[in-house]
C-alpha cells in the first residue's frame, strides 16, 4: 500500500464516520474547524503593536503608512550631564544609537528610568531629536511593549484538520484510485471458470454502495464482440452484456489497511466495479473482456 494511498484512505475514513451522523454535522465540523483559525486570526490582526522600523526611516522621515506606535533596537545610554537636552520635561533622557552606525541616533524620553545596553524600546515620535546629533525623539513605553510571539502554527491546525476531511468527502471511502496493468500477461479465463470477487455500482435497478460490496462469483461467456458477464450470489445471478471496445479501468480499492484490485467495466445496464483478491484474478478477467 503506498503511502499516499493510506493518507486518502484515512481522510476517507475520518470523513465516512462524520457524515455517518448526518449531513448537518459535516457542515458543522467543517465551519468549527475554519472558525478555529478564522477568529484568533482575526483578533490578531485587529489588535495594534508596535510596527518595526529603522534608523534610516526615522532620519528620512519615510515611515511605513499608519505608523503611530513603533519599535527600535539599538544601544541606550544615558545622556551624559554635561548634555543639556533641548526639552526638560522629560524625567529621563536617553540617547538610542544605530548598532552599525553608532552616529546615527534618535533621542529617547521616558516618564521612568530604562534598561540601558543593546535594547528594543516602544513608543511614539515626539518630534525632532532633542539631544544635539539625533535625528528624532521617541517619547518611550515604560516598561517597554514585548515582542509578540504569535503561534501561527497552533492557529492554523484547525484548518489544517479540515483539509483531509474535504479531501476524505471528495473521495469517499474506501478510496477508488488508478492502477497500471500488471507487468505480466495473464491468460483469459476458461470456459466456465468463475472467480471469486465483490462488486459495487449499479446493474439494472440494483444498487451496492462502494463501502458495503457485495460478495459474489464472476464468470464470463464471450463472443466476438460483446462478453455476457455473470455477476452471481446465493440469491440471483446478474447478466451484463458488454462490449469488447467499451472502456474499462484497472483500479485499486484502498482502505486503512489495505488495496485489493479492481476493474472498472460499462455496460447499457450497468456501471460496474468489479474487485478482486489478486491481481492475477483482475487482470485475468480484463484479458477475457479485451
């Protein structure tokens, strides 16, 4: 069994056991899932911090559109005594250097003393650099606005989980998936001979659903163009007249633990899928239809 085969096969599965329950369910498993991530996200992204910015961007004045509340890192210290700052009002005074550029600096005012050495510092522009060679002033957060850590990951499970249970209702389950003819020839079947199979699909108004095949015994009578297929069980035999040239399709029926071969085979009366033990068994029957 491949892996992509069983990773379908339990997406089937998960979604077959909730749609069991109902269709209201699966829409309700679905919506709760999405809305999972939907509404952190959405507090998320409607709560404000502090937007990042440079040296640079203070200098030019070229800061990101809606920029009130920022952050900048850098190297603090505090404004030596004989530095008189061009405002007063400020309790503490600071100056933020560019920790490549050290000549590149903004002033930093603050209601309450800061941590000083290399920083992130929170708040908002007040104006021009008010310690002599700054190029701004930012009025600080006391304390400081911590760097948000968002567990983007935790959010986006949710989703994540809806994703194999859209793809399980897609697929159904068991999961029907294509299979390349055998690499050998295998011979026809032989007059008379049966073999042992399950079937799904439709034969006249009778009906099998994929996940509940019907066990049965297949033989088939053929001719030069059109192969008499007997479909049997305790109960009746079924036949199903097709062609040579309609299509047939070589599949496998994958569940959790497991694929079995199957062919696919049209009829005027049926639509017919027909799975098998082996694949010797499948590929001896395709032979005979062929």
């Amino acid at each position: 069994m491949r892996l992509f085969d069983l990773a379908l096969a339990g997406a089937g599965r998960v979604a077959a056991s909730i749609r069991a329950r109902g269709p209201w369910v699966t829409r309700a498993v679905i919506a709760g899932l999405l809305a999972g991530t939907l509404i952190p996200v959405m507090i998320i992204a409607t709560t404000r911090t502090p937007t990042e910015v440079t040296f640079n961007d203070l200098k030019t004045g070229l800061l990101p559109p809606m920029t009130s509340w920022l952050r900048l890192e850098g190297e603090l210290r505090p404004v030596p005594d004989d530095v008189e700052p061009a405002s007063g009002d400020a309790a503490y005074v600071y100056t933020l250097s560019d920790p490549t550029n050290d000549r590149l600096a903004v002033s930093v005012e603050s209601d309450a003393p800061l941590e000083t050495g290399h920083v992130q510092v929170t708040g908002r522009v007040s104006g021009a650099g008010s310690v002599p060679g700054t190029v701004s002033t930012i009025h600080a957060d006391v304390p400081t606005e911590p760097t948000r850590h968002d567990p983007w990951l935790l959010f986006a499970l949710p989703a994540i989980l809806a994703i194999p249970v859209v793809v399980g209702l897609r697929t159904g389950y068991p999961v029907v998936r294509g299979d390349p003819p055998a690499p050998y020839r295998a011979g026809p079947l032989r007059l008379d001979e049966s073999l042992a199979a399950r079937w799904s699909g439709r034969i006249g108004s009778e009906s099998a659903p994929r996940d509940a095949m019907r066990p049965c015994t297949i033989t088939v009578t053929t001719d030069v163009d059109v192969c008499q297929v007997v479909v049997a069980d305790a109960a009746t035999a079924r036949t199903i007249a097709t062609r040579r040239a309609s299509p047939k399709r070589r599949l496998r029926v994958c569940w959790t633990d497991g694929c079995k071969p199957a062919l696919e085979i049209h009829a005027p009366a049926a639509d017919l899928l027909v799975m098998f033990h082996e694949v010797i068994d499948r590929e001896r029957f395709a032979a005979t239809l062929e």
